[in-house]
C-alpha cells in the first residue's frame, strides 16, 4: 500500500505519476492499445480521435519511442505490433538523458576528463622541470 | 615642369617626373597592376595598367609611361587619358584573360584568398561564364626558397616583383627568373634558401598566391583576423607592425606603412617570432622550495620577495632590466627600486659603455630618413644587417641613389652594399680622429658625413674609449654639424645603433648605475653585479625579461625573475613572476632615434601572468614602497611627467645643435685593447631573444640559413 505521501504527490504533482484526473478519465473513457518496451501504456477514446499515454514511472514526454511517437501524434492510425522487429542498424530508443548522469558531454567537457585536441590559442607552458 | 593633362575629363597638373599611373592616382583614379610597385623599378610586363590616350593608336600601360612623354594634341589642348572607357576595360579584361590562362583556380584552398590582387582585380575585369581555352594549364614545379616562403609556382603570373626585392631593396639577389613567355619561371637557382633577413617581405608583394608564407600557411583566413597595431621589438628600430589574432593566438604579424620607419619592409625575425608567444610560457608564478621550483600564488610568491627584501640591505640588491621591457615597467622598476634605495640598477646587458650623458650622445640622431640625405658613412663596430636589417635597406637604398660612400670597421660581412673595410684593429679610429687616414678626408670633404657605433663597438671593454675617440671623429669630421633637420640645413651624423628595443626607453629612464658621491661608491652596472654576485657581495639580483646574461657564473645570489618566456633567467630563478610578451599588455618604447611608439594589446597574457607594471605595482605595495599610481593612464602621466618626450607618440626629436662640453667629454679617453678585435653585437641573428629563441620558425631558419655549412659537413 502506497503512502499518504505517494497520494499528496499523486494529487498535487503530474510529474511521478499519472494525476487522478487523468486515471478517473482512463478508467471511464480509455479503450487499451498496446504497452512499449519501456512498460508506458496507451489508451485512445472508443472512437480513436483522443490519444494518450500512462507512463510508467516518470511522465516525460520523450520516453515515447519513436513508433508510438507516430501512433500518438496521429501521423499513424495503426499502433505499432507487439512483435515488431528492429532492422540491424537501428539504435536502441534513448529517452532525452539530459540531467542525468547518461547526459552527453562534448569532448574536451571537464566531466570527460578536459582533454580535448589542441586549438588556437593554445599554448605550452614553461615547466622548471622540462 | 608641371604638365596639363585631362584625366578621366579631370584637368589636371601633374610634375613631369611622375609616371602616367601616379599622375592618374592624384587625379583619384583607380589603375589596377600587377607587376608595379611603388618602391621597386617599373617593370611593365603585366600590362594590368593600361589606359587610354585619346589618339594614340593603342592602349597605353601607365606605369612605364612618364608624364614627361605625353604630348598635348595638335591644338594645344592637353592630352586626354581616360582610365575607364569601354577601349580600356576591354583591353583589361584581354590581359586578365590572358592572366588566368594558366592560373588554377586554386582560390578556395589559396592561403593568399581574401587578400589576393588577381582574385579582387578579377572581380573587376574577369569575363564571367567565358572561356575559350581548352588545354591543359600549365604546370610549374614547387622551388625552395627556405624555411620562410613557401611556393606554389603554378599561380605565378610572372610579375617580377619578388625579384625586383630581392635585387634592388633586399640587395641578395638570389631570385631570378628562367625561360621566355609560358616557359617563364621564378626560381632562386639550385634549390637555394632565399639568404635575407628581409625575405618574408616577397611574400606581401607577391599579387598572387604563388609566394606565401610557410609558417602561417593554412592556419587561418584573413577575414577572421583581429588587426592591433603594435610595433616590432625584435630590434631597436621600432618597426610598426599589425598583430593579426584569432581569438587569444597571434596568427601572424605583418608591417604597417610608416615612412619614417620601415616604409612598408618588416624584417623576418619581426615577421616570424609569433610562434614563440605561444611557447616556453611562464603562465604561473613559481618559487624555490628545497632546490626545486615549485608553482605558487601570487602573493606567495610576493611574500617570499619580500621576506628577502627585509633581510638584505639596499647596497646588496640589484636590479637589472631586460631588452624587451616597455618603457612603463622600466619606470615602475626604476621607482620601485629608488624607493628602496638600490644602487645597482643597469639595462645595458651586453655591457655597452653608453648612457648617463644627454640624449643626442645614445640616439641614432640622423634619424632613419635622415639617412638617404648622408653621402659618407662610417660604421664602427656595427653590422647593421643584422643589428637592423631594414635600416640595413634604407642605407642600400641611400647607396644606390646617392653619392654614398661606406666604410667599416670591424668584422667583414656582407651588408648587401660595398662597404670600405678598415679592418678589425681598433687602433684606425685614432687614424681617422688625427685626420691621418684616408677615410677621414672623405669624411672630412662629405656635405653629410654620418657615422654609426654598434654594439660590436660598445659592448667591449673599452667601449668608452671608442665611443671618446667617435665623438673625437664626429668633432673633426663635420658629423656633428649645425642644428635643425637636414631639410633645414642642420645635421647630426652621429649614431648609436642599439639592439634592444627597451634600451633607448631604459637609457632615458636613467636606468643606469647610481653615481659615485660621498656617501656612496656608487652602484654597480652588469658587470660588477655579476662580479659582485660571484664574490657574495650581492645576494639580490631583481631580472625584468634578462636573459642574455651569464647567470650560471653567479654563485647563488637571490633571483627574481619577471619575464614572459622560460628561458635562462628562469632557470636560475629562485622567485618566478610571469609577466607578459609584447602583443599582450599596452606599453610604450623609445626606438633608437628616440622615437616613442605605442605597443597596443592584441591578446591576453597567458595564464596567471600579468602586465609588467602592474606586477610591479603589486609588489610595491607587498614590499611597502607602494608607488603612486593605480592604472596605466597614471603612470604614464608620470612618465610624461619626467620625460615630455614621451607624451609625443611618433615625433622623433629634433637636432638642437652641439653642446661642445659634452660632445668633449663623451667616454673616456685612454688606450684601447687594441689586440682585441672587434667583434660583432650579434651572434645569431634569428636567436637574440627570449621570444625568438622559443620560436621554432626561428630555430629553423638559424639552422638552415646561418648554419647549412657545419650541418652539411655534420651529415658527411
């Protein structure tokens, strides 16, 4: 059983977790489509014109991978198959990981241990001991 | 005689000794060329100039064509030229068709693109979407011209320029061409290096990117460069110059016009040390711990000074400046060190027997132009293709356009010129002061008799022996003559030619040793220091950028270094403040006619290092001496303050006529070293100085254009 503290969060916060709202509107309205390979599932309205996601865990709109994607923005009205398969040359999806310790650092990012190819305006310093 | 012509449907005057190109550049038209150059003889093969003599039967190349030759039509009306009719773009655009036969269109990769003459002039006269030639081009092989230019002779459009500089300005003719028409081809002759120390100049004049400069190339564009003026610190000459930055690095450094100075000519250890700012930086203040440096922080560091300072006494301190420091941080140095009651102050590291007197007795009084007027020149001492090698090109220039006869004594070099030699004996000049030999006559019957004193001269041990016996020349030869400028009638023959750039500045500052009174001995000048230090007699020595001195003979007096490169000094340093290299703070310096100059700041220093005054400035405060100024405005208030001279940016002073007390008593009379010969100020041209020799452009050159014998013979 949750706590007290994982309703306050379901109440006042949209971010964890999918609002009251959005469950009471699911559980009248939500007609399953399918669940991706993150564990987000899909709903749409009986007639298909409203689109929408329960993500599981945080609600951030790029941990919609890229086949969903098109389902969701009604670019595709077919969901994508369960047993879709992946051509061999096609990366893993990636949510946005920017804020996480996944976020991309350039080269020469301090966080990558500073050491870039030198440039202009670089110089060599005088050691004593050179 | 001033004749009318119609330029352009511009009546105009023009002096007969002009050419047609010049006579139309006053009437304010634009006439392209290739092959002519103000300061080189008219050539006339590119024919980009030609323009139109209204009857004439064919277009007319204007720089061959003196205004002289043009003769006013049958009707007395004078002759009509116009430099931009639909008969002179058509001829132009034919010559420019001819030009691009055989140039590749190399452009996008050419390092001259942006900057190139025959791209912008083919912007103008080019015929777009035309081309009615179908063979090949032709193709010319690479040559080495050395470390400095590099070739691409396929885009050369042969027009002679870079040869017309090395015969007539660089006076080393090396360049030459071979073959006729398509076959035509520039070459230096047996794969030889272009041996002149004015070689990267061919590089500006060439139209094309045929001649580019080998250090720079492919490292950037000229539109993304950042232009500071600044002058050259190589020599004493004071060259100005342009610092050309991209972000915090100097890309390259090219001359400026300036007339009075280098005309459009910058030397090649001016134009090529900028590698050098980028390396052996001191970028960290360090200090001596247990025998071994180690970085610290600023006030560390000043900490450790000051310490030092307190326990020693003032009469075993020394300071000595360097030979690149402006003329701020020889000021703040100079107070600094007064307040603190230090005797031993010099800036003369090589030892030179000159100062102290008035100004006249240490500046190059005839001043750079002055030179052109002189028509006998004695050097002493003094080689100055290498001590100034574009004053070097003014006296060639002198020589070939007048009755200039030269003579010299000291070592034989060639100085591009034919100079008289005296041999090496110091005991001649005694012979030229008493009238006795023939020399003297020619000084004596010369209308402008000029006599130069090098450092070769100077920086022995009886300099001031020699520098007396020069005045005694200078005296009875007529060198020293009446006052004004030589336009006025006035004239001053006699010079000093120094080779550090601070030295005029330092000399003016009275950075020399205290006098001898009363209550003191008086203080030391750099040999005593060096003495003292051996003998433990001074155990304080403060280097502002000193690095030519023999630190290694010191024993181990306390050393603060203050410089921007590791170089000797550093190495013996015990306290390291980094300061910065010339393209990095603003400054002033005085070149060798006492003309004061400004350097601006094209780039920050490096690191942790600092303006060189303002290190001073701090440490005054540490060492509680603080000196009475907060920002640069002020101190160099209190620089014009002292010397008024220095508040006139680009004036040279002018003659103001003997003094006979003090040309009399100018060094010292007494007998030469006469066994000794006399030697040269300069060992190497291209390695004189802390930024030069961490410059590996410069290493490069010493190797192979001064030194190719001993590696030849090394190699077999």
């Amino acid at each position: 059983m949750a706590s007290v503290w994982t309703y306050m969060k379901m109440v006042f916060g949209w971010w964890n977790h999918a609002t009251y709202g959005t469950l009471l509107y699911t559980a009248r309205k939500g007609v399953p489509v399918g669940t991706d390979s993150f564990g987000n599932r899909y709903y749409q309205t009986a007639d298909g014109k409203r689109r929408w996601v329960l993500y599981n865990g945080t609600v951030e709109g790029s941990r919609v991978p890229a086949e969903w994607h098109l389902w969701m923005h009604h670019t595709v009205d077919t969901p994508p198959a369960a047993d879709m398969t992946k051509k061999s040359w096609e990366q893993d999806f990636l949510p946005n990981l920017s804020g996480t310790e996944g976020a991309y650092h350039p080269k020469g990012s301090l966080v990558r241990g500073g050491v870039r190819a030198p440039a202009t305006g670089d110089y060599e310093s005088w050691s004593p001991n050179a | 005689m001033p004749r009318k012509l119609i330029i352009d449907g511009k009546e105009i005057e023009a002096e007969d000794n002009l050419t047609l190109l010049q006579a139309c550049e006053q009437a304010g038209a634009e006439i392209p060329r290739f092959c002519y150059h103000e300061r080189l003889s008219v050539a006339g093969n590119c024919r980009m100039c030609l323009v139109e003599w209204v009857g004439a039967p064919k277009p007319q190349a204007s720089c061959s064509l003196q205004v002289k030759d043009i003769f006013p039509n049958k009707d007395g009306t004078p002759a009509r030229i116009n430099t931009d009719s639909p008969v002179v773009r058509k001829a132009r655009e034919g010559v420019m068709e001819f030009l691009l036969i055989n140039h590749p269109l190399d452009c996008p990769i050419c390092d001259q693109g942006g900057e190139c003459d025959l791209q912008d002039q083919a912007m103008g006269y080019g015929r777009a979407a035309f081309h009615r030639f179908h063979e090949n081009k032709r193709a010319v092989e690479d040559k080495y011209m050395g470390p400095l230019i590099k070739t691409q002779m396929t885009r050369c459009i042969q027009c002679t320029r870079c040869v017309r500089f090395a015969t007539e300005i660089a006076g080393v003719p090396d360049l030459g061409a071979t073959g006729r028409g398509e076959d035509m081809e520039i070459t230096t002759y047996l794969e030889k290096a272009f041996s002149s120390e004015l070689s990267g100049n061919v590089v500006d004049l060439c139209p094309v990117g045929a001649l580019t400069s080998k250090p720079y190339s492919y490292t950037s564009r000229p539109w993304e460069l950042k232009h500071t003026e600044s002058i050259d610190i190589m020599d004493a000459q004071g060259c100005n110059i342009r610092v050309d930055t991209r972000g915090r690095a100097v890309m390259r450094i090219l001359p400026r016009l300036n007339d009075d100075i280098n005309e459009e000519w910058l030397h090649d250890k001016g134009r090529h040390i900028w590698d050098g700012l980028g390396r052996q930086r001191l970028d960290r203040p360090y200090v001596r711990k247990n025998g071994k440096l180690v970085p610290a922080s600023w006030s560390d560091a000043f900490a450790v000074i000051a310490a030092r300072v307190k326990a020693t006494t003032p009469d075993r301190m020394a300071a000595i400046v360097g030979d690149l420091a402006a003329a701020e941080e020889i000021k703040a140095l100079k107070d600094l060190m007064t307040r603190l009651g230090v005797p031993h102050l010099d800036c003369r590291q090589d030892g030179a027997k000159i100062g102290g007197g008035p100004r006249p007795a240490y500046l190059f009084n005839t001043t750079i132009t002055g030179v052109e007027a002189a028509d006998a020149l004695l050097l002493i001492g003094c080689n100055p293709r290498w001590e100034a090698p574009v004053l070097n090109a003014r006296i060639r220039k002198a020589w070939l356009n007048g009755p200039l006869k030269i003579a010299s004594v000291g070592a034989p070099v060639d100085l591009t010129y034919p100079a008289e030699q005296l041999g090496t004996g110091v005991d001649v000049l005694n012979a030229l002061a008493d009238g006795s030999h023939p020399f003297a006559e020619v000084l004596r019957n010369a209308k402008r008799p000029m006599l130069i004193l090098g450092g070769g001269a100077l920086a022995r041990p009886d300099g001031a022996v020699i520098l007396h016996h020069a005045a005694r020349i200078a005296r009875e030869t007529g060198i020293i003559g009446p006052a004004g400028t030589p336009a006025e009638g006035g004239w001053i023959g006699f010079n000093v030619l120094h080779t550090a750039a601070s030295r005029v500045a330092a000399l003016d500052l009275g950075f020399l040793p205290a006098p001898a009174s009363e209550e003191s001995p008086g203080g030391r000048d750099v040999a005593g220091i060096v003495e003292g230090a051996q003998k433990g007699e001074i155990n304080f020595i403060y280097l502002l950028g000193a690095d030519e001195l023999p630190l290694e003979n010191m024993g181990r007096p306390f050393v603060v270094y203050q410089g921007s490169h590791g170089d000797t000094g550093a190495n013996y340093a015990d306290v390291i403040l980094p300061g910065a290299a010339f393209t990095e703070k603003d400054g002033l310096y005085a070149n060798f006619e006492g003309r004061v100059q400004e350097a601006q700041r094209a780039v920050f220093p490096p690191g942790e290092a600092r303006e060189d005054w303002a290190i001073l400035r701090a440490l005054s405060d540490v060492l509680g001496q603080k000196l009475p100024y907060d920002t640069l405005a002020d101190l160099r208030r209190a620089l014009v303050a002292d010397l008024p001279q220095y508040g006139r940016l680009g004036q040279v002073p002018v003659w103001e006529g003997a003094d006979p007390a003090v040309w009399n008593a100018l060094g010292t009379d007494g007998v030469f070293t006469a066994d000794v010969p006399m030697g040269q100020a300069i060992a190497d041209y291209y390695l004189t100085n802390p930024i030069a020799r961490a410059s590996k452009v410069m290493a490069d050159c010493s190797r192979e254009l001064l030194h190719s014998d001993e590696n030849k013979q090394a190699a077999e």
